[in-house]
C-alpha cells in the first residue's frame, strides 16, 4: 500500500477571494427545491441516472450536496439535485449539505462553474480503483488478458510510450468480457496475436486489429481451430482490415468483423 503527501511544487499560490465561510450541515430534504431559472430539467436519462444512484446508494460515494438560502426557509440546490433525488427514493429524510451564502445570480454562476471545470474520471481510473477495491470485473478482466500472455495497462502513456503486449483499451476488454460474453474469444485472440508478434509490433494489440478478431471468432466458434500466428504471418491483419474501407469506397456493404470471418473462413478451409 502505498500514500504520497500533498503536494504542489510548481505550482503557483493562490488567494481564494473574500467570502463568507460555507457551513456545513445535514439539511431537511422537504427543505430544498430546485430553481429551474438555472437548474436542468430531469429528462429520461437525468431519471435513469438518479435511479441508478438510489439502487446502488452508498455513503461512501455521496459528497455534500452545494445548496443557499432561498425564500420561505428553503434553501436552494446549486449543485447535486440527482443525489437529492436517489435519496428520496430511498426514504432518507436529511442529506449533508454545504451551505454558501450567494444570490440566485451567484448561484447561477456557481452552478456553471461547478458544472464546468469537473474533472472526468478515465477508464483508466475506474479500473485501478476497481482492482483495489477487489472488484470481480476488475479481476476478471485482468486475468483473461494475463492468460493470454498480455498486460491490461493501469494507465495510458501517449503513443510514443506505448509498448506490444499491454492492452489500452480498459472500455472495450470490459465490455467484451462483461457484457458480451468473449473472454474466451479475447484470450484467443491476444494469445495468437502474442505468438505471431515477434517484431513488437504495437499496433497489433489496439482496437482496430483486436476487436474485429475477437468478433470474428466469437461469432464462428470453428475458428477456435484456428493457427492465429500462421493466419497473421500470411494475412498480415491491417492489410486485412483495409479491404473494408476498398469495399466501401467501391459501394460495397463491409463490416471490419465480417470481412475478418471470411478471410479466416478461407485460411481454415485451404488449410
């Protein structure tokens, strides 16, 4: 386990301005409302969202909620209306709130501005913590890449720093093994892919090579028998994969995964 203090060498110091200090307490739910002069509307995926947040609700993963004084003892939501919501539906009668003192026009300006500057967390991100925090996809989809002779990357360098043999793409193995159902078709494919790389080629093992393959395989289980290192060395994939954009440009229908198929279909059958 590891920790690093904080620490902003290199940075230059900075004078918050003058303002009164936020207070911070849990609030009455029944106390807030939404002020639709500057708040979104809660269209169907603002809804899926605050559902998705109630069914999983957790403490742990619910910051105080930015709220200011509004008429009649009401305060104000600047910022968290979707966790307000999720906690409604669960029953919970109080939520912890900071509470600022600002005007609906300040409101308004800090609403955006909150709204503006988050930081999105990579996928990156999610899987470290997911693989710290011992979670199952997480694990799996470590290990289905480790099998294959391959490294599932913890972060992404720029392209220069890439290396052959990690797997970047944390959103597409997830969804293959999770949602799709192809482990077994990525493990086969990385695993040829690992036997025919002998020059270190990067490319090999980016999505533009690894998700048609894997496609391919997974809808044609005969292409389990197939020598993936002899295909490649003879169908070098890339050169493959553009005869995709050929077939379109001649007007022709070409899926990338298709068009994979049928070339190794072909390799099998004059094997």
């Amino acid at each position: 386990m590891t920790y690093r203090a904080i620490d902003v060498a290199g940075l230059s110091p900075a004078s918050p301005q003058d303002q009164p200090l936020p207070i911070l307490q849990w609030v009455d739910l029944d106390q807030l409302v939404i002020d639709t002069r500057y708040q979104r509307d809660l269209g169907p995926k603002n809804r899926q969202a605050i559902q998705t947040i109630a069914n999983g609700f957790d403490w742990m993963q619910f910051s105080p909620v930015l709220i200011a004084p509004a008429p009649g003892g009401k305060f104000a939501v600047i910022d968290g209306q979707h966790r307000i919501h999720a906690a409604k539906l669960c029953g919970l009668p109080q939520v912890p709130a900071q509470i600022v003192m600002a005007s609906a026009a300040q409101q308004a300006l800090a609403f955006a501005g909150v709204n503006s500057r988050v930081i999105p967390i990579s996928n990156h991100q999610v899987y470290r913590a997911a693989l710290a925090a011992g979670e199952g996809w997480a694990e799996r989809c470590r290990d289905v890449v480790a099998a294959a002779g391959c490294t599932l990357a913890l972060s992404n360098p720029s392209a220069k720093d890439r290396k052959s043999r990690v797997i970047y793409q944390i959103g597409t193995v997830r969804n293959m093994i999770v949602k799709r159902g192809q482990a077994e078709a990525l493990k086969f494919v990385l695993a040829g892919l690992v036997a025919h790389d002998g020059g270190g080629r990067v490319g090999l093992f980016t999505d533009y090579v690894v998700r048609p393959m894997v496609e391919a395989v997974h809808g044609d289980t005969k292409l389990f028998n197939l020598n993936l290192a002899a295909f490649c060395e003879k169908h070098d994939p890339f050169k493959v994969l553009d005869r995709v954009l050929k077939l379109r440009a001649e007007g022709q229908q070409a899926s990338y995964p298709g068009v994979m198929r049928a070339v190794m279909q072909n390799f099998m059958r004059a094997a």
